[in-house]
C-alpha cells in the first residue's frame, strides 16, 4: 500500500484561508459525503479513508466550493458558460499562485 501524501492544513481562497481538517469517515459515510466546507467558520473537512486520488478530487472539490462563494457567483443571474468559465479559471489560478503546496498536494496523490 502506497503512503498518502498529506493534506496541507490550510489554503488561502480570496480573502479568506480556511483551514483543512480530516472528516471522520463515519461521519462522512453518515451524511454520504467525502468532504463538506463550512464558510462560516472558515474550515474544509475531508475523508481521508478514500484512494489518494479521490482524496485530491474531493479536495479540489470543496476549493470549487470557496472560489464560486469568493467570486459572489449566486449573485449572477443566468451567468454564461463564459463566465462560469473564466471565473473558475481565475479563481483556481489564484488559488494555486497562493497555495503551491496544494497544486503539489494534488498532482503527487493522481500520480500512479
């Protein structure tokens, strides 16, 4: 069994970092989930009972979850592919120029 690279503890979204916890996997499993992010209190919790791969997916996930509340995107009526697009492309970009250790992160956990 390969060793899973570990998660960093923080990424940095916007203007505002939010920590990364692990999510218990029963708890995960109880609410049929891998991961979940609370804007609230600023923290990603993620499974980490998973493949590496699907760790990184589910990461990747939740940080799509932060770049959609940090660009204020609900607030767009009927937006564009377009723009869905290039926010997306923009949000996650920044996110990797802020936080290398998360592109690092996720590229050694697809790593066959």
């Amino acid at each position: 069994m390969t060793n899973k690279p570990e998660l960093p503890s923080s990424v940095k979204i916007g203007y505002s970092t939010y920590e990364i916890e692990v999510l218990d996997h029963k708890v995960a499993y109880a609410k049929g989930c891998l991961g979940e992010i609370n804007f609230d209190n600023g923290v990603i919790k993620i499974d980490t009972s998973a493949t590496k791969s699907s760790v990184a997916n589910t990461l990747l996930h939740e940080i799509i979850h932060a770049v959609y509340q940090a660009a204020s995107a609900r607030e767009v009526s009927n937006p564009t592919e377009e723009y869905l697009t290039c926010m997306y492309a923009n949000g996650l970009t920044q996110v990797f120029v802020d936080n290398p250790d998360i592109l690092t992160f996720i590229k050694e956990s697809c790593d066959g």
